[in-house]
C-alpha cells in the first residue's frame, strides 16, 4: 500500500512540475540607446551616465535668436536674477535677446527694444570661449562668454564685462526666440 501511495505521489510530482513549466518561459531584455553626447553607460543595479555637453558651434549659434531663460548676476556690486516665467525677478528680460549672425556680426535687442549691434567670434579652439564687441555708446564694450556649451536646447554660459565702470559677472542661460 505504501508503495502505491509513494509512486501515485511520484506520479502527481511529476505531473505537476510538466504543467507548471509549460508556462514558464525565459527571454532577455536588450536595450539600445542612441545618444549623440559621448556617454559611458554601464548596466548594473546602478547606472553611471557621465555626460560632455555639445560644443555651441557658430551652425548652432546662428540658428536662431537666443532670449534670456536664466540670469544670475552681479552687476555694479548688486545681485540681480532673473527667470523666465518666474515672479519675484529683481530684473525683467522678457523681451531681451540676441541674434548671431553666419558673417560674425550680430544684434543685440535689450528690453526696452533698443537694438545695438556686435562682431563676434570665438577666442579658443574648443569653441568654450566667445567675445563679442558690442557697439554700445561713448565706446564699444568687450563681453567674454567662458565656459559656453550647449545642452538640453539652451546655450550655457558665463558672461563678464565692464560697461563705462560697472562691472557685470553673471551665469546665464539662453533658449531659442
């Protein structure tokens, strides 16, 4: 009698492990990123995505105008800041933007509408270095953009220059008119 029980019991095993299986199916999973930054992508329980931003080439400069989405500023010893959209800016540049032209001239529209104009190129092989003179009155002024890139659809910079005596030193960052 044991013995039966012992090879029904088998039987049943046997029979049980057959039908839960047949459902039981395997696959891999294989992800293909396509990005154009150069990016290190290691597949773990953690993911490490260092990223180099996009040179802000002269194509990318000319592309469009570029008005003000961030500015934090020092100017003339005062802290100024200003964010697209945002209340409680201590300055307005809603209607502030400048444009780039392809011959290296440009226009720069403050935001009262006053348009001066401005020659510019780049003053380091890495294209991280831009100084515009801009054509402002009694005498022109040299702006030096340094750390410029270009990343999630804006131009990155940070902006100094002296204005007749005021000093500006300011991180801004520009998206497309």
């Amino acid at each position: 009698m044991f013995r039966k029980f012992l090879c029904f019991s088998s039987l049943t095993i046997v029979a049980a492990l057959l039908v839960c299986t047949a459902g039981t199916t395997s696959c891999t999973k294989t992800n293909t990123i396509t990005i154009t930054d150069t990016v290190i992508k290691t597949e773990t329980d953690t993911l490490n995505v260092p990223e180099k931003d996009t040179i802000a080439t002269a194509a990318i400069l000319t592309a469009n105008p570029w008005e003000a989405a961030y500015d934090r500023a020092s100017v003339g010893g005062n802290i100024v800041i200003y964010v697209r959209g945002a209340s409680g800016n201590t300055e307005d540049l809603d209607n502030d933007y400048i444009t780039f032209n392809g011959n290296f001239t440009g226009l720069y529209s403050d935001n009262s509408g006053t348009q001066t104009t401005f020659t510019w190129s780049y003053s380091d092989s890495s294209y991280t270095k831009l100084v515009w003179i801009w054509n402002l009155s009694p005498q022109p002024v040299t702006v030096t953009w340094e750390n410029l890139s270009y990343h999630d659809g804006a131009i990155h910079y940070t902006e100094y220059y002296d204005n007749n005596g005021t000093e500006v030193l300011s991180s801004e960052i520009r998206i497309p008119k």
